[in-house]
C-alpha cells in the first residue's frame, strides 16, 4: 500500500478508537518545546565505557568528535549516561562523582560547549538508576535546575527501580520540571517500550526507546528494527522513536552489517547517538577506516536528518528476509533500502510503483556506492549481501 495511504489509515484507525479529530490528536499530543526538529545526533558514553566514565573521557571524546568530521557531520550531544553520580546534600542536591569528575558538571558542560557540542546527562525517573546511583524520584524539579545551571541541553531519563510508580505520570512530571528549569533541554524517555510509550511519549519527550536494550551483535539488530519499525506513525518533527544507540565501532559485527545497522536508523529516523570509542576514529586501522566510511556518510545522514521528519516503512517483504523500505523526503525524492536478511546474497527488486513513485522513470543515487545513474525505468534489481543493505535514493523523472 502507498505510504502516505498508510499513514493516514493508521492515524484514522487511532482516531476511531480515541474519537479525536485527526488534527487535534496530532498537535495536541507533541511535545512543542522546539528541540529535536530532527532525530538527535550524538554520542553515548554507555555501549562502550559502561560505568568508566570520567571528566577527562569526555573532554577527549569532544575533541575528537570536534575535530574529526563528526561534528560537521551532524553529531551535536555529548551524553554522560549512568555512573556519574554519588550522592546528594542534605538539602537533596545531587552529587557528581569528585575523583572522576574533580572539575565538576558546571566546567565539563563548559569545555564540551567550548568544542561547539551540546552537554547530555543521564538519570532515571525512579529511586535508582540501573547501576544503582542515586535516581531522581522525588527530586525531578530541583534535578532539572541542576543540570540547567551545568548548562546541560540533553538528559536522558531510565526506568530502573521505579516499581510501583506510573511512568507516564512520572515522566510527565520530569517534562514539566524542565520545561521550568529555565533552560531548552532535548528530553530522552528510556523506559525500553515497556508502557506502551508511543501511545503518550509524543506528548511527553522528544524521543523514546522503543526496546530494550542494544547489544553489539546482528541478532540484536533484527530484534530492534522488528519491533521500532511497527511505530512509524507516532514519529515526527519533536519526538522521534528510539531503537538505542549505534554499535558501529564497537567489533561485535562485520562492516556489512554495521552498515546495514547504520542504514536501518536512517530509514527509521532513528536518533544517531555513536556508541564506539571515537578518539580511535582517525587511526590507520580498517575498521577505523570502516566506521569513518559508515558514521560521516554524510548522503546516509541526510536521509536520516531529512526535514519531513517522516519514518521510513517496510513497502515490500517477500520472502519476508527479502525486503524495501521506503521513506519520503523532503524535495520529493525517495530513501529506498533494499534489505538482505537472509544468510546468502540474494536479487532484491524494487519496483518504483511499489516504491511510491508516479513516474516510471527516476533518477538513482546509490548511497553507499556514491554513484548515480540518470534514467533507470519502471524498477530497480541488484544483488545484496547477506546481511547487507543496497541504499538509495530515488527522484522522480517526467515521463
Ligand atoms: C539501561 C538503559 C541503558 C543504559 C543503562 C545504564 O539499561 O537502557 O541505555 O543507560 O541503563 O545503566
């Protein structure tokens, strides 16, 4: 079915059931802080560090990304995630670790701001966080000013430790303390798709995990896009699904499947939050080599970037470990994503009637390849690699 079609049965069938006029369901519900107009790029201390983190690891991530094309790239937020915290004051101020953190929040947002990034930090809505750090139940609002006053622009908010609490209540709860804090901060809900978050996070975050969490093998990967692909009518400009953070860099998967990975966000307008060690990124290795290729495709990123904010959809699965995907783009053109799972290279066809074009001729931009071709008609055939992806995009050409 074209997506557009799709799309609007899907909002209509959420309406029957709610008997809200499309429009209002779909203003009303967004959270309109103006942050995240785009999925949020960045990097993520956790897939790689875990609990390693310290003052002197972030500095070194944010020179490299500010030096090594990743922030011209796109990649903006800095994210401290679990273990940075100790304790609070008697009057419930929070407190950083002080041997990892010897300068404390407020300098290290700023040496982070002097790079020209953004400051991330990480908590948890309920009485710990999952490494069992102080959590922020009960002291959402003095939090939020915190970090406000660190400078911090992005915090992510776990659901460890939260039994017996509601998490849409308590997350609402973190939106309106900081949206009182006096400072723009991207909110990031982690409650793993547990409470039916796409039902309510739209209203409540700019981006919310749809899963558990990633791990750093192609199994993982499947299980992520299988589930975060089935909510692509809740994403949008402000609030964005999130399958978790990239991989890419860390070992655990071949090129062509992080490229693949890689690809999948993309189409899903997936949050790009880097997981590896990017201080190794400039080395002469090949798989330095291979995860610069993959996290500066600038070509990838644009589709993921692409201002329509609109999630690409599974158009074509047949047998189901062949398939294409489809997401609109802004200037009229096409992402198409011609998606191997299966354990063998195999022929993938996309046709462009399935593909959403009205011309049955396009001009093709391969995005992995970076060629093109000026006039290709009615379909598009090529073979792709076992877990491997064949990455396009499409612009309609008049008949
Ligand atoms: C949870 C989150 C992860 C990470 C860890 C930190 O598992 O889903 O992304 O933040 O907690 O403890």
């Amino acid at each position: 079915m074209h997506s557009t079609l799709r799309r609007i049965l899907t909002v209509g069938v959420v309406c029957a059931i709610t008997g809200v006029t499309v429009s209002a369901s779909r203003s009303e519900r967004r959270l309109d802080n103006g942050l995240a107009r785009t999925p949020p790029m960045g990097w993520n201390s956790w897939n790689k560090f875990g609990c390693n983190v310290s003052d002197r690891l972030i500095r070194e991530v944010a020179d490299a990304i500010s030096s090594n094309g990743m922030r011209e790239a796109g990649y903006q937020y800095v994210t401290i995630d679990d273990c940075w915290q100790v304790g609070r004051t008697p009057q419930g101020l929070i407190v950083a670790d002080s041997v990892r953190f010897p300068h404390g929040m407020k300098a290290l947002g700023d040496y982070v701001h002097s790079r020209g990034l953004k400051f991330g930090i990480y908590t948890d809505a309920g009485r710990k966080t999952c490494e069992g750090r102080p959590g922020s139940y009960g002291y959402e609002t003095i939090d939020a000013r915190t970090y406000a006053s660190w400078g911090v622009d992005y915090v992510k908010i776990d659901w460890c430790n939260s039994e017996g609490l509601d998490a849409r209540t308590q997350y609402t709860i973190f939106r309106d303390a900081l949206a009182s804090s006096g400072r723009k901060i991207v909110f990031s809900i982690c409650e793993w798709g547990r409470n039916r978050p796409w039902d309510w996070a739209p209203g409540v975050g700019n981006l919310w995990r749809t899963t558990g969490d990633i791990a750093d093998r192609w199994s993982s990967v499947l299980t992520l896009v299988d589930l975060s692909s089935q909510y692509w009518h809740v994403a949008g400009p402000g609030g964005w699904n999130d399958p978790d953070m990239l991989e890419v860099g860390n070992g655990g998967m071949t090129a062509t499947e992080y490229r693949a990975h890689f690809s999948l966000w993309a189409m899903m307008a997936a949050p790009l939050i880097a997981g590896n060690d990017v201080r190794i990124m400039m080395d002469s290795t090949r798989d330095a080599a291979a995860t610069r290729e993959i996290l500066l495709n600038t070509e990838v990123i644009a589709v993921d970037q692409d201002s329509l904010g609109r999630q690409g959809t599974i158009v074509q699965a047949s047998p189901s470990e062949l398939q294409v995907w489809v997401k609109p783009l802004s200037d009229g053109s096409r992402a198409v994503l011609l998606f191997n799972r299966a354990s063998v290279p195999s022929t993938i066809t996309a046709n462009w009637g399935r593909v959403g074009l009205k011309t049955n001729k396009a001009r093709v931009r391969d995005l992995w390849a970076h060629t093109e071709t000026a006039v290709v008609e009615n379909f598009y055939a090529t073979t792709v690699p076992s877990h491997g992806v064949v990455m396009l995009r499409v612009w309609p050409v008049a008949d």
